[in-house]
C-alpha cells in the first residue's frame, strides 16, 4: 500500500516538503496538471519515477485562469480532488502541490508573463489567442517553485510539450524536458479530461479524430498532400464535428518546405475539433515521403 503524498498549499509548504525530499542531492520530478486526473496522467507520474528513482516526484494540480479565454471552459473545468489524490497516492506521488490561485498570482495577472514567440500564435494558439502565454507563464512559475531536474509533459498537448521545451531552453531554465506517449481509450481516442463532458453519442463521434490521423499515417509515404487528403476525407464525411485545424507540421511544429521528400522524413500531423461544446485535440507522427512519385510529379492515384 503506497504512503498518501505530503499536500502543500502554499509556496512555503512546497518549500518545507521539498527541502525534505531534496536530501542527499535526489532527482526532482514534476509533473505539472490542472487536476481531473486519468490514466494519461497516471502514466506521466510513472514516467517521472522512471526518471527520477527513489528521489521525488511532485505532482502540481492547479486550475491555471491565465490559460483560459473569455468564453471558455475554466468555470466547468472538472474539479476531482479526492479522485486526484488516490491517484496521486496509487501512482507513488510525493509531493502534491495545490495551491489556491492567489497564492500563484498573488498580485493578480502578472506584469511579467512569457511570450511564447510565433508559434504561440499557430495552431492552438490561433483559436486560443493568449492561451500559451498562460501555460508558459505559469509553468515558469511552477518550475521557479519546484526547481525540478525533469518534468515530464504528455504528448497529446504536443504544441505545449514543444513549447514548454523551448522555453526551458531559451530561458536556461534547466529543466529536463520530457515528452510521454499518448494514453489512448480502445478505440483510440485520446485520453482528456475533457472527455467527460462528452455525451454517449458524442464519445462514439469522437473517435474519428484518431481514425483519421492513423489514415493519415498510412499514406504519408506518399508525401503530405496524400496525408493530408485521407485525413480529410474521414473528417469531412464525420457528423457532428466541427473541425477547427488539420495540420502537418515538423516535429517543431515548423511548416513543411518540401511536400514530397524523397527519403522519409519526421512530421507531427495535429488535429482539432469541437464535437458538441467540447473542444478535442490530438496529433500523431508520421513519416513523410519516401516513397518513389510518379515520373510526371502528378499526385500518386487515389488523389
Ligand atoms: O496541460 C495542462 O494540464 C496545463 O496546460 C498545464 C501544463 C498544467 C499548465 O497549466
């Protein structure tokens, strides 16, 4: 039976809980979280142990305001506290960091926040203006609480993962930043804590998403617009979803300059997508190109 983890509250609490754990030079662990705790972020917890070994692993689980728009869904983001912390004691968590929002923004929005360059205006950003500004900003801050050595972030958040790793290079933050696999449902979809706001009907309409991103995959030796085109194809044809972006980037999530690589090359195919009034995303990798084209550089058959 696993020992429940020591709860702080406040960055003083943190401090003492840490000092603790610190001992003899130990490894820190975080993973940061706004709570609603599934299987997705159980594996990240076990990431961070795999990192880490006997030294600590703090969770932090904190509804970020900063990150949410006007509109948005911070008032019915789902609170789970009594799950989160079976969670957190199954998963062998040390250290839970929840603190109130005041005790993280303790002079309400911060003058000094993160800018989080171009690419926090693309893709997630693009339909969330604001929102990487806020997950950056308050990542720094968790990071300047925790000092941790690596935190570990899940791969469906991929724009965030790539991001949050930019940004401990850029600022030499010197954290170790990981990125962890997809935790998927059966039929693919990606585990969310949004998922529970999906009606049984909705849920079954949600799985194309990940359907269509494997379509994708399987045609991406024959270059990004066949990915792209049998993508599309499902997302087109699915009922009750309202597609927001389909995009084929670089694992940096920089644009793709050549279409049509001759030797396979890494991409990250992103979706998003509102199914009722829940907003989904997911993304997979693909290697693109590869295979030969047609000698006249028409567009392989099928397309
Ligand atoms: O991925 C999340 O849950 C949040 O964006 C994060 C990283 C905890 C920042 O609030």
């Amino acid at each position: 039976m696993s020992r429940p983890p020591v709860l702080a509250a406040t960055r003083e609490e943190l401090a003492h809980a840490l000092a603790a754990a610190r001992r003899g030079g130990a490894t820190v662990g975080v993973v940061t979280t706004m709570g609603a705790l599934h299987e997705g972020h159980a594996s990240l917890f076990r990431h961070a142990r795999e990192r880490v070994g006997s030294g600590p692993v703090v969770a932090t689980i904190f509804v970020n305001p900063l990150q949410f728009g006007a509109g948005e869904d911070l008032d019915r983001y789902p609170r789970t506290w009594d799950d989160d912390l079976a969670t957190c004691t199954r998963e062998g968590v040390d250290v839970v960091f929840a603190p109130p929002v005041d005790e993280v923004y303790p002079d309400g929005d911060p003058v000094v926040a993160v800018d989080p360059g171009p690419l926090g205006a693309e893709l997630e950003g693009g339909s969330r203006p604001g929102h990487f500004r806020g997950v950056l900003t308050v990542v720094a801050k968790l990071f300047g609480l925790v000092r941790p050595d690596v935190a570990v972030f899940g791969e469906k958040d991929y724009q965030q993962l790539v991001l949050v790793r930019r940004m401990s290079r850029d600022l030499c933050l010197g954290v170790d930043v990981v990125g962890a696999e997809t935790v998927r449902e059966a039929d693919g979809l990606a585990r969310s804590s949004r998922n529970r706001f999906l009606g049984p009907e909705e849920r079954h309409r949600a799985a194309v998403l990940n359907r269509a991103l494997r379509e994708a995959q399987a045609r991406a030796a024959d270059g990004l617009p066949a990915a792209r085109g049998a993508a599309m194809r499902l997302l087109d044809d699915a009922p009750g979803l309202d597609l927001d972006y389909l995009a084929i980037r670089s694992p940096d999530l920089a644009e793709i300059a050549d279409p049509h690589p001759v030797e396979p090359v890494a991409a990250r195919i992103l979706v998003a997508a509102r199914v009722g009034t829940t907003r989904l995303i997911d993304n997979l990798p693909l290697a693109l190109g590869g295979a030969t084209l047609p000698a006249t550089g028409a567009t392989p058959s099928g397309q």
